[in-house]
C-alpha cells in the first residue's frame, strides 16, 4: 500500500516544490492539491467536516500550477488534484491543463475528480447544483474524446462541441487515471461508471470508516462487469495508526492519503518523519 499527502497550498504554507522534495525523501508517492475558485461570503452550504470553513479554503492557490511546481522538483513522486472541481471549468481548456501537466510531469499526473459540495460557489460558475453530476459525468467524457481521439466532437444535454483538432494529447494512454471522490454508494457509482479508481474520505456522516463498505463497492464494480485492478481503492483522511494502516492495506487498498495543515516547514517535516516509519511499515 501506498502513502500520499494533501496540502491546500497558499501564501503562508510550505511551497508546492519544497513540500514535494520532503515527501519524495520520506518514500510518499504522491503529493495531491485541492481545489477552490473562491468561496462566496454568504453561503447556504454546510461545510461537511462541520464548524467554520477553514480559512485555507478562501485562500487556497490552483491546483494545476501548484502540482506543475512540484513536478518540476521531484523525478517520481506522483502529483494529483484532489480534487478537481470539473463542474467549475470548461471541459476544453482543462483537457489541455490535464495533457499539459501529464507531459511536463512526465506522465506522473493523476487526475483526482469531484463534484462539489459548495453549491454557492458552484452556482456562482453558471453551474446549476441539482444537475452537476450529469454536467460532471459529460464533461469527463468530452475530455476523455479530447484525449483519445484525433478530431474530437461530442453532443450532449450540458457539453456540446463540433469536429476539432487540438494537443497535446496525455503522455500517459490513453489518458491519467480518473480517480473519482465521493461517499459511498453514490460516488462509488459515479466511480465505477466513468472511473479508473474510487477515492473516499475515511469517514463521512452516514458511515464512521469507509473500509467496512468496500466489499459492497467490489460487488459494484463486479456488477458493472469491471475488475477490482481498473478501480483502486484510495483512502484520504488517515490518521497516524500503524494498525489502522495495515488493516487498510491488508483490504487491498492501493492509496491511502494524510491531509496536512496549510502551514511552514518546522511544523510539517517532524510529522513526515513520523510518516516516514509507517511508509516503511506498512510497504
């Protein structure tokens, strides 16, 4: 099993190279780096972890420079949107921000994808919140035409285009993994659709560990007559639990994923040292 971290990269926290070098080190395999345009001041939407939305999310840099950086200053450590927020962008331009980073990454991309909770800030983008799981569902397919065709089109209800030509296409074929987030079951379907993995948070509020649902998600994947390799499993929320850890692992999950505070390095590498001995751990 794998080990990645998450960090909301702004103004006053490690920066996306630095932090990427200290985990490259440590033996993580991913760096992942999530996505707000903004957050409107007057908001119907709870925030799910509950309380106050933490400021990070008001502050937070984009996700694909941000990884783009942090390529740049490693060779292998994978780096991932965790997630992309696709219902707020334009299927075309994000297609080409997808290749782009796959090449200069050197096909090290992973291409994390959700669908939102902040339905303020979604509606703010022209996006009505009650039909966002269609509109992300046609506009990943639409990007998948992007990548894997030499002149793409596609016609749907949300995302209509005619013949083009454009590239880069991704270095990695036919395109990065999609790694669908969300809560079981609705994300998981979602997932075993249009997926190449299934990423949840460890807990949510209708479940208290996502690990005891996974034999129901195998069974969707084999419903849907897929394989549990097309569908990786990767966990975000861990805590510091060596034998939590090698439970995950000893279910076949192939990620899981450390969120780190948005905060300097004397706070963040001690913990990464700790992290270091259960990567060693639990490999």
């Amino acid at each position: 099993m794998k080990i990645g971290a998450a960090m909301f990269f702004t103004d006053y926290s490690m920066a996306p190279g630095e932090l990427a070098v200290a985990l490259e080190e440590r033996g993580f395999d991913s760096l992942w780096a999530p996505e707000h345009s903004h957050i409107p001041l007057a908001r119907s939407a709870a925030y799910p972890g509950g309380g106050a939305l933490p400021r990070e999310y008001y502050e937070v840099m984009d996700p694909f420079v941000t990884l783009t950086a942090a390529a740049a200053a490693t060779k292998t450590l994978l780096v991932g949107t965790g997630i992309c927020l696709v219902v707020q962008r334009d299927p075309i331009q994000t297609a080409k921000a997808v290749a782009t980073i796959d090449h200069v990454s050197g096909g090290r991309f992973l291409f994390g994808v959700g669908n939102g909770w902040n339905q303020d800030e979604i509606e703010n983008h022209g996006t009505v919140f009650a039909t966002r799981h269609k509109l992300a569902r046609e506009r990943i397919e639409a990007m998948k035409a992007i990548w894997t065709e030499a002149q793409p089109s596609y016609a749907g209800e949300f995302v209509n285009f005619t013949p083009m030509e454009t590239g880069p296409k991704p270095l990695q074929k036919p395109h990065p993994p999609i790694i669908v987030g969300g809560a079981f079951p609705w994300g998981a379907k979602r997932a075993v659709r249009y997926g190449n993995g299934w990423m949840p948070h460890r807990v949510r509020k209708h479940y208290a560990d996502v690990g005891t649902l996974i034999p129901q998600f195998r069974q969707l994947v084999a419903d849907a007559g897929r394989r549990d390799e097309e569908l990786p499993i990767t966990i975000w929320g861990v805590k510091e639990d060596r034998d939590a850890l090698l439970v995950d692992r000893d279910l076949g999950v192939q990620r899981v994923v450390l969120s780190l505070a948005s905060a300097k390095r004397d706070e963040i590498l001690p913990q990464l040292d700790r992290w270091a001995a259960l990567i060693r751990a639990v490999a």
